[in-house]
C-alpha cells in the first residue's frame, strides 16, 4: 500500500469497511478541567473547541473525548524517544478522543507505536478531514517512526510537528480557520515538481505562477513563488496535507499586476511520493491572461476509454474552446478555407513565430531588400544587352549547386533532367499515347516515327502545362506579360539520361494557325528561347500549384482542423501537432506579403494581377487524394523504377519509413477496425478536413470517415509526409534552380515567338525579365529556399507529447530509420555529379514553416 498523499498506490477505501470491524464505543466522558490549555475558538461557544488538540498527551484523557481505537502492532520495536506516551520502548496505547457531534474520531496527538496501524473508517475520516484536524491520506498505511509516524509531544494547537515542513492547508481547513495537522500515524506525501520554461526570447515571465495538483481523491495548492526564467527547469519539493490519489491535472495560474508577461510553459512534471512513476504534464503553449490552465496528465486517451468522467470534460471543453479561437475563413472563392486571420497579428498567439523565427524572418527581407538596392544601382548604369549581363547580379549568397545551374542552364541534359530531380518533380509523366493536342504538321513524318517509336518501348515522356491556358496575364509598372502553356515531349535515354524531342509553346486554336513546334535542330536561340518558356511556365506552376496549394494550403487545413476537432488528450493530435507548427503564420504572411495585391506576385510573376488566385482555383478543382500520396501518384504517372528518378526514389523510401511510424502509434491506440469507426473525434477531423477545409473534396478521393484501421494510417502518411518530405522537396530547390534567373525566369515581357529564324538576342533579352524582376526572384528564391535557423529535422521535436514506454519507443524507431536513410542518401550522392540533397532526413523540416 502507498503510504499518505500517495498519488501511485491503492488506498484502502475507507467505505468499504465492515461495521464488526469498527470497536464499540464507551461512554462520553465529562470535559475535562483544563481550560487554560485550550486554544479559545468563538464559533464553537463558551472559548472550548471540543476539537482542539490538548497541548499535551498528559492531557488527552480530559480533553472531552469520545474513545478512538489505535490498533497497535504487539511486536514493533520499542520507541526511542523517552517523551513517547506510556514511557520508552513501549507502544501506545488506545487513547480517547471526544467530540460530541461527530462521535469517534482519529485525534493528531493519539499516537501510534512504531510499527502501528490505524483502522480507517469512511465516517471518522471525513469528519476529522473536514473539520482540519486530519491530514495525510492512507490511514490504513503501517508507519514506522523513522517514517514519520511518531509522536510529538511537542504539538500544540497549530504548531506542526517537530522537523516537519508545513505541509499546506486542506481545502475545509481554510474554510474553517483550523489547521490541518499530520495524522500521527500515517506520513505526508512528498511531491517533487519540476516546471520546465522554453527556451526561445521572452519565454520566461516576472509574474508569479500559482500550482495545483489534481488527483483522484482531491487537491493541493502549491504554496510556490515561481518566476519562470527561460530555458530553465525549477525543481520544487513540497509536502501535501490530502491523500490525493493518481494524479489527473496540474492547474497553475499567472498573476500579474501590471503587465500581462507572457509565459511559455513546456511541461510540468511530478514524482509523486514512493516509488511512483513520475507524471508528465505537457504544456507547450503561451500562457497569459490570470485564467486557471488545467494541464491533464500526458497519457494518451480515446475519447470512449476514459474510466474518469473528468477527462471527457476537459477534453469536450477544450474543444468548445478551441473552436472559437481557431474559426475558418474563406480567403478566395474555391480555394481551401484557412485560418480565420486577416493579419499575423490577429492569429492564436500559440500559432505564432517565436521570436527568433520572426526576427530572422524580418531582418532577412529586409537585408534583401538592401541587396536588392545595390545591385539596382551597380547595374545603372551598365548594359543589359545579352546573357552575360545576368552575372552583374549573381553575386550574394547562392548554393554551390546553382552555381553549376549557371554553368550547365542551356543544356538538353539540364532541361530534362529537372523534370524529375529538380525544384519541380510532380509534372513529367510517362505517355501512353500521343497528346492530341501534338498537332505535326506534313513534313514531320520523321518526329512521328521517333515518337511513336519512343512510345512502344516505354520511354517516352510529357509535361503538358495546359492548365495555364486561357490564364490572364499580369501588367507590371504598365508593362504587359505574357503566359503560355507549353507541352514538352521528352525520351529516356539507355544510360537514364531524359533529353527533349519537341517543344509546342501554345495549344491548338481554332482562330490560329497551328502552333510552331520548337525541335533541339533549330537555331540555338529560338531553341534556347522555346525552353524559356516552358522554364517559366513550370515557375508558374511549381510556385502556385505544386508549392503553395498542395504542401502550404493543405497543410494549414490539417492544422487548423485539428486543432478544432482533436483535444490535446486525444494520441492523433499528439502525433500531429508537431507537424503543424509555424503553418498558419507562414501561410497568413503569405496571403499578405506574397499573393496578394501589391505583393510580390504583383510584382514580379506573370502569374500575378489575380491570374494567380484563377491558377489556383482551376489545380483546386483537380487536387486529388491520390496525387498527395507518392505510391499513388507515382503510378499513376508512370514514374515507379523509372532510372535516375532520386526524388521519387526518396519520396518512397520516406513513405514507407513514415507509414511504419505512423502504424506503429496508431496499432498501439486503435487495435480493431470498429475502435477506429467508434471514435467521434476522430471522424469529425476526417469530415472537417474533407468537407470542410477542402470545400466538400470527397468527389475527389478524400475520405469522409474512417472505416478501418489501414484506411487511418494512410491519410495519417499522407499528412505527416505532405507537412514534411513533401514540402521540403518542393521547396528547398528554390535555392539552387531559381537563382540564376535565366533558367527559370519568373515572367516574360513578349509574346512567345511564332518563327524560328526571327528569334535574336535581343528577343531573348526582351523576354526575360529585366532587372529589377530578377533581382527581387534571387532575393526571394534565396529567402525561402534556404535552411532555416530554427529548422527542426523530421522526427527530431523536442517536444514530449507521449507518455509511456511503448509511444516513445516508436519515435525512437523512427529515428533510427530516419539517420539509416540518411546514410544510404549521402553514399549514393558521393557518386553522383549532381547530388540530390532535398529529401535526406537531416534536411526536411518537421513543419511547413517557410
């Protein structure tokens, strides 16, 4: 049995004893004649308290006592203590108590002899309890004197016992005014606290925090005085008066005078008394305001299998309260809802930068900016004639990788090799039929016969950007852009080498003579200028398809759902949430900085000038389940064992390696089908992300509920790989193929050519953008491609969500494969002219944060 205040062990429920157990009472002696050794208590009448202790043990027979009964252990050790009752090396004997309401109760100065037990009863101990004069919890426990179970005879009144630290005061002792003194008999319960702050800039707080424990059988306030200071983890022991039971929560409140100083708590933990587990409580989150935060014990729980009714309030509460903080909102007409937040500033302050992030975020624009500035007035006054004129702003930071792209852009090899390994794999597929928009004109009976040739031996391939087509251009300091939406037709070579065969620039038009299609034989510039354009058409799409609505704008869909639909009890959010971290703010700075009007895009993109937001409602319509999902996907495209394909190569091997994470945590909590089905919680996310968030995307794959337990861990996959793996390869190639700008140019200031032999320098020079176009895509490619200086790899969060061996032991698998495919990556990438670098664990941010 767990001794007092023991919030692991099983005390014995005093109600449970029987009434033959409990010895009869004797008669009520007359009060004794020693008044002035009571304490006067008004409430009570005539200055007696009939329930004070004497100031003496010599004293406890007329001290107006009903009997009680001490149940002594014949064979314990004698006493060393000389001032013990009876005399030392002898055992107490039964002493009376009175009390002429509450009939017999345990007095704190009846005391046991070493090795005594005492006899709970439900009646006496709540009596005692209420009126403050029993505190402890186990009466039942067997103490021993060297575990506080002696006698003092020094006690009186409301001193505490000799050597022992105050313990607090029970809840009914500060109603009553009266102490709240040790049983004697049955020891406090010791509790270790340790309070853990984080370590980011401002996360410490000068306002005093306010601690209570919550267990099963009752609560203790921590008389602390705790200024968190960041990054630091205080320790504190404190003595609690109740027997609280397992411990449930811990609620802690910040006081303030003057100023609200934020507080960013990562977790409590507490060992209880004994031989308890310690409990972890994990908070991470900002607290502020003077509100009472409840933080539930970390165990992961389903919403059906919480034996304690206190856990499926907390939880429905929290998510009553979540859902008005964390609203959607419609940003664009048949776009994703998204955060309900017009500005950063308006977001949950638990969704924000931390400071460093934001000042890095900050200070790098606007050293950008600067850059942006000189390299303007380098260029004043210098040409701006031929290709060459590019290097007077290719300087700054840059990847050794682009300054190979500088070296290698105009080459076949190149172009084709960035259909799979470059800033944008998600567009080359494996043709199964020539496109019927391929119009060959008579004379190209040859190009047919490759072509087709290609085709029956599998090695032919497409990257048709017709969703571009009919998309409006935008107008940039009242100069006209141009779009097109080319169609490449490209061969695999026998050594793995993908070269283009033919370029057609525009579609078929009724009103137009057939498109010119653009051959590797024609004049160097007219070929170089047709690859310009399908460079920057697959910019277009890369940035606003493939980046922004497939990795951002799903991920913050996910994230808010779950925070309006997954308690932080629940092991799916615990599995979640570090996934979701930065999100909504990257996302919000987005909508305000990047597309929106006046923003970059508007800028410096041909896309830009609400061409854009129709790009994106037309890839909305076609965003399917099943292109989130690289095994999918890949099939789909024809791309799986296609050689030299390093990303779908890694995306696969990722997936896998987080599919068997992800099954490991969710096997562990869902071990059948119909558990699955049976969690509310959980299907309402599933609707809220499907129906919801993704505008009623069920006609497109996305489940609406969850049938089974292998249909929950592949959209689990899907989300956690679409957060991580996914982003981290669309969005880390910036950095090396965007900045040198030629290669893959933003916009394009003319038409696209109709002839061959009219394309001159000047043409190319026309079409590509001008200088200040360019300087802001390097700035802009360098700002967001690069690591972060915050960056938490995939996997790698410090933060501990789980409790208990089994959770932790499958992150730690995952980890482990994690840094075995990392090694396997940076082996393969030695013997490779150009390493493929943007899905080796060590690089994929945990998040979509940039």
């Amino acid at each position: 049995m767990g001794g007092a205040g023991s919030s692991c062990g099983t005390s014995p429920d005093p109600s449970t004893a029987s009434q033959a157990d409990l010895p009869e009472a004797g008669p009520l002696p007359s009060p004794g004649p020693s008044p002035e050794k009571r304490r006067p208590s008004p409430p009570f009448g005539r200055g007696t308290h009939p329930l004070l202790p004497p100031s003496s043990p010599e004293d406890l027979e007329t001290s107006g006592s009903v009997l009680i009964h001490v149940h002594s252990n014949p064979g314990a050790p004698a006493h060393p203590d000389p001032a013990f009752p009876g005399g030392p090396g002898k055992t107490a004997a039964p002493t009376p108590l009175a009390s002429p309401w509450l009939g017999p109760l345990y007095h704190p100065a009846a005391t046991l002899g070493p090795g005594g037990t005492a006899s709970p009863r439900s009646r006496l101990y709540r009596s005692a309890r209420r009126f403050g004069l029993v505190w402890g919890g186990d009466l039942g426990a067997s103490k021993t004197w060297e575990e506080g179970g002696a006698a003092d005879p020094s006690f009186k009144g409301r001193n505490w016992p000799r050597g022992a630290s105050s313990p607090g005061r029970s809840r009914e002792s500060r109603s009553t005014g009266l102490p709240s003194p040790k049983l004697l008999g049955g020891a406090m319960g010791r509790y270790r606290i340790r309070v853990a702050t984080g370590a980011w800039l401002f996360s410490g707080s000068h306002n005093l925090v306010q601690l209570w424990l919550v267990g099963a059988r009752g609560e203790a306030e921590l008389e602390l005085q705790l200024r968190p200071a960041r990054g630091e983890e205080e320790e504190f022991d404190r003595d609690v008066a109740e027997d609280l039971g397992l411990l449930q929560f811990v609620r802690l409140r910040k006081h303030h005078w003057l100023v609200d100083d934020a507080w960013f708590c990562d977790r409590i933990t507490v060992q209880g008394p004994g031989a308890c587990a310690e409990a972890a409580f994990p908070c991470y989150r900002w607290v502020q305001g003077e509100d009472i935060l409840s933080l539930p014990e970390g165990t992961a729980r389903l919403p059906g299998d919480n034996a304690l009714d206190v856990f499926q309030k907390h939880r429905e509460k929290e998510l009553k309260d979540r859902q008005q903080i964390y609203c959607w909102a419609t940003w664009k007409e048949g776009l994703p809802l998204t955060i309900a937040a017009e500005r950063k500033d308006d977001l949950p302050p638990n969704m924000r930068f931390h400071e460093e992030k934001r000042l890095d975020f900050e200070w790098t624009l606007k050293a950008k900016a600067l850059e942006m500035a000189l390299k303007r007035v380098y260029t004043l006054l210098s040409s701006w004639n031929c290709l060459e004129d590019f290097d007077q702003i290719f300087w700054g930071q840059k990847s050794a990788l682009a300054e190979k792209v500088h070296r290698c852009w105009q080459d076949d090899e190149l172009f084709g090799y960035q259909f799979v390994n470059g800033a944008n794999p998600m567009l080359l597929r494996r043709s199964t039929s020539l496109p019927s928009r391929l119009v060959l004109p008579s004379g190209m009976e040859e190009l047919r016969a490759q072509l087709e040739k290609e085709l029956q031996n599998g090695s032919l391939f497409e990257a048709d950007f017709i969703l571009l087509d009919g998309i409006p251009a935008n107008v940039i300091r009242g100069e006209k852009q141009y779009l097109a939406a080319p169609l490449v037709m490209l061969k695999m070579e026998p050594n793995g080498k993908l070269l283009p065969m033919v370029i057609q620039i525009q579609p078929p038009n009724p009103s137009s003579p057939i498109p010119t299609l653009f051959l590797p034989s024609d004049p160097p510039l007219a070929w170089l200028l047709a690859k310009s354009w399908v460079r920057n058409s697959d910019f277009q799409l890369h940035q606003l398809q493939y980046h922004l609505l497939n990795t951002h704008l799903v991920a913050e869909v996910i994230a808010v759902a779950t925070m309006r639909c997954l308690p932080g009890l629940h092991p799916i959010f615990k599995l979640l949430i570090p996934h979701i971290r930065y999100t909504m703010e990257i996302n919000t700075r987005a909508r305000t900085q990047l597309i929106s009007d006046g923003g970059i895009f508007d800028k410096a993109v041909s896309t830009g000038g609400g061409g854009h937001v129709q790009l994106l409602r037309r890839a909305t319509a076609q965003l399917t389940y099943c292109s989130l999902c690289p095994p999918d996907d890949l099939a789909d495209r024809g791309l799986l064992g296609l050689p030299g394909a390093l990303y779908a190569r890694d995306a696969l091997r990722l997936w896998e390696i987080i599919a068997r994470y992800v099954e490991g945590i969710v096997h562990f909590f869902y071990q059948r089908d119909d558990v699955v089905r049976g969690d509310p919680e959980l299907q309402a996310w599933c609707r809220e992300i499907t129906e919801v968030g993704l505008c009623q995307a069920q006609d497109r794959g996305f489940p609406v509920s969850f049938q089974s337990q292998s249909q929950l861990c592949h959209f689990l996959t899907m989300c956690v790989f679409t957060c991580t793996a996914q982003h981290a390869a669309i969005n880390q190639g910036q950095l090396d193929w965007y900045a040198w700008v030629p290669n893959a140019p933003c916009t394009m200031r003319m038409p696209p050519p109709t002839t061959k032999e009219d394309v001159t320098m000047a043409t190319v020079m026309g079409s590509l953008p001008d200088v200040q176009q360019a300087c802001l895509q390097m700035a802009i490619s360098w700002h967001l491609g690069r690591r972060q200086p915050d960056m938490v790899p995939l996997g790698h969060h410090k933060e501990k969500y789980f409790s208990g061996p089994k959770p932790k032991a499958v992150l730690n698998q995952f980890r482990t494969d994690l840094e075995n495919l990392e090694k396997e990556i940076t082996a393969r990438n030695e013997q490779l002219d150009w390493p493929y670098e943007y899905l080796k664990p060590s690089g994929i941010e945990n998040s979509v944060t940039i």
